[in-house]
C-alpha cells in the first residue's frame, strides 16, 4: 500500500467507553505539583523549593519541597518579587547583594543565599503564581536549566488547566448521564413508536415500542447503524422513504395511514419530522407512530350513527309527515264548506295536528344540525 497510512474511526461505543475511562483516570492534582517543586528542585541542584498558586475560589495554595511551612502562606519577598516583575529572576548569592541581604529568608533562618524564579502565566498572560527554588550555598544557573525552569512552569500551568477542564467534563458528563437517563425514560415509557434515522437511512435510535413492533412483525431485532430498508415490508417501503426524503429536506409530514396486516386494521398516525442539530443543520428525520385505532373506530361509530340519524329524519319528514298533510289538506276542504262552524272539538283537533307537525319539524330540524 506504499506510503498510505489506515485511518481507523471509533463507533461511538468505542468512544463512549474512551471517554468513560478518561474521566475515571486517577487524577491528583496535589500529588503532581508536588513531584514538579521537587524535580524543580532537583533539576536546579538547589535544597528547597516552593510554589504559590492563587486559584479562583480556592486563595493562595502552597507546595513546597524541604520547607516545612505550615497554617498561613508567608509572605516570601522573592517570591512576590518575580510575580510583580513577570518575568525570570536569578539571584546567585543574596547574602552578599546589598538589595536582598536584609531579606526575611536570607538574613535568618534558614539562611538561603541561592534564589531563582519564574512566573506562572496562563495563556492569555496572567500571572497566576511562582516557582521558586532556594539554596544555602551561591550556585549558578546555566542556559539549559533556566529553560527546564520556564519549561516546567508552564507544565504545572497546563495541569492546572487540565484540572479545571477535567472538573469540568465530569459535571458534564455527570449532567449529560442525568439528562440521558431521563430522556430515556420518557423516550421508553411512551406507548408510540420512536425512530431516529440518519442522512443514509441508517439507523441511529429507537425507543423500545418500535423494537418489539419489528419483534412481532418480522422477527427482527432493530440493530444501531443497519439501514431501515431491512424493516419495513415492501409495499410500504415506496411511501416510506418518500415521506423520509421529503423530511430531510426540511418538510415535515403528517399523515394517518392503515397499515392492513392479516386482513385487519392498523391505523396509525405518522410523523416524520426533520432532525436537526444545535447548529439549525438537519442530521436526519424523527419518526412517530401513535396508534389510532380506537379513534379511527370511535370517528366510524359516530359517522354510521350519523348516517342512521339522517335515515331517521328522513322517515321522519316523509313517512311521519305524510298522513299529517294529508289530514291537514283534509281539514283544509271541511273548513271550506264551513261543516266545522262552531265545533269546539274541531278547533281540538285543529291545534292537535298543528303540535304534531311542529314536533315533527323540531325533530327532524335537530337532527339536521348535529
């Protein structure tokens, strides 16, 4: 294969359990400053070493190597010295420079005549502490350990920094566990079926009431990654993806379909939805089936309980109504020949006719509106 180097991508299994191990790596601070204020020492031939460390919340921490200070942080000229000049500072012999002989530390116990120092400074340039190591005797730093010197102060910068982003990425992953766990939930306790594919079809989730779907339907069991065309019967599989791709365009769709199986009915309502990422772009399509049989059916009752109604009002206008007009033409006649004048029972019957037609009237004007 010549000179070309194999690529090998991660599944995010892979880098799940990476990350998982990352944050569960023993980590101790304190321990590896520690050990970098005694090879500062060591490296430099020097007896002592101390650093100071402000840190946000926290105030100033103290590491040291063959000190044995305790309670508060003392105020250490050389020390305050290298931090307000921000720079490296070596001082061969103390004792016998007039500028620091009268120094706390070197005019009295323990008597350092040896002192160097370089500033801790962030990456955006803020002086953040010191690191200074001290020696009874004058000694002398050569080109070599002045740049082991800067190199290690920026060491301990950098642990600092992965320290906080290590703080950092355990309450988030910490966070994002919690929050996972609760979509989950909810994602897994649903009655409707929940499906996330990819650009390709492929399979990205899946919520448990899809998997037993392709459980009992197919005998399959739903796999991350496969493409979808391994679930879905043929005869549906046309409308499918045309609705997936209409989606992954940015166009939702929203459709109640009878999916027949068996000889029965299956109604469902449909979804496919764009799936999009925080950045707005679309990473896919959101697919929900909710099972509407009961309200497909329940929609039918009332529709043939409508359609009986509508057969009632009009046997009710016709059939009803017809022996009504016809007394009512009847009666019409008799009054033409004046037979009913001054019959009490006549005007009886005149307004027992009229209440039956208005009854009948209301009926099947009720029944009309519904």
């Amino acid at each position: 294969m010549g000179d070309e180097k194999m690529l090998y991508t991660l599944s995010e299994q892979e880098q799940n359990q990476f990350l998982d191990e990352f944050l569960n790596t023993e980590f101790n601070l304190e321990k590896e400053l520690s050990e970098m204020v005694e090879l500062t020492a060591r490296m430099c031939g020097a007896s002592a070493a101390i650093m100071r460390v402000i840190r946000p919340g926290t105030g100033t921490v103290l590491f040291q190597y063959a000190f044995n200070l305790t309670g508060e942080v003392p105020r250490y000229p050389f020390c305050d010295h290298v931090i307000n000049q921000r720079d490296t500072i070596i001082i061969t012999d103390a004792q016998s420079d007039l500028r620091y002989k009268d120094f706390p530390f070197v005019a009295a116990d323990p008597n350092h005549s040896f002192y160097a120092g370089v500033p801790l400074m962030s990456a955006n340039d803020v002086v953040s502490g010191s690191l200074c190591v001290m020696h009874y005797n004058p000694l002398t730093v050569v080109a070599d350990q002045e740049f082991m010197l800067k190199a290690l102060a920026r060491q301990i910068i950098q642990l600092l920094a992965f320290d906080d982003a290590l703080k950092i990425m355990k309450n988030l992953d910490r966070d994002n566990k919690e929050l996972e766990i609760e979509r989950r939930s909810f994602f897994e306790s649903s009655i409707d079926q929940h499906l996330l594919l990819g650009r390709n079809f492929e399979i990205l989730s899946f919520n448990r009431t899809w998997d037993n779907h392709v459980r009992r339907t197919y005998g399959l069991e739903m796999e991350k990654g496969r493409s979808m065309i391994d679930y879905i019967k043929a005869e549906h599989l046309h409308d499918f993806y045309r609705d997936y791709a209409k989606a992954l365009k940015g166009t939702a769709v929203y459709d109640e379909r009878n999916l027949r199986q068996g000889g029965k009915d299956y109604w469902r309502l449909v979804k496919f939805e764009p799936a999009l990422h925080t950045d707005g772009t679309i990473i896919g399509v959101s697919i929900n089936v909710a099972d509407i049989n009961s309200k497909v059916k329940h929609a039918e009752t009332v529709r043939l309980q409508d359609e009986k109604l509508k057969e009632i009002a009009f046997i009710q206008s016709h059939e009803f109504r017809k022996p009504v007009a016809s007394i009512m033409a009847l009666m019409q006649l008799i009054e033409l020949d004046g037979r009913n004048d001054d019959l009490e029972e006549w005007s009886m019957l005149r307004r027992a006719v009229r209440e039956l037609e208005d009854k009948i009237q209301h009926i099947v004007g009720s029944i009309n509106d519904k």
